[in-house]
C-alpha cells in the first residue's frame, strides 16, 4: 500500500490487486474501489500521483466499499 499526499496535503492511500486489475483507495472520507480497468490502464496508474487521485475520485469510475 503506498500513501499519497494530495498538494492540499491531504493523505491518499492506495492499493493495488494485479489480479483483478483493481486499486482500494482509502482517504479520510472513506474507502474506494476502481472498476476493472484495462491493462493498459492498470499500467499507466500505478504511476499515479496523489493529485491523480484526487481526481479520479471525481469521476464515477468507482463504487464505495
């Protein structure tokens, strides 16, 4: 699990399953899965910032867990 920090500070943590191609995201406000994502996809956030996820919880490419 890595901890991200966003630019407001804020603590991000992330985890990814290879497996499933799946990242649990855990933040003050609570804990977040991705849908299934493509490969391609899955390579390119295991690279993402805090920041990056920040955003991404802006999207719906999500559900709570």
């Amino acid at each position: 699990m890595k901890t991200l920090t966003t630019i407001s500070g804020r603590q991000i943590r992330v985890s990814a399953n290879y497996f499933k191609r799946t990242f649990t995201i855990k933040t003050e406000s609570g804990k977040y899965r991705t849908n299934k994502m493509t490969k391609e996809e899955f390579q390119s956030c295991l690279n993402n910032t805090g920041n990056d996820w920040q955003q991404f919880l802006r999207s719906e490419d999500y559900y709570k867990v």
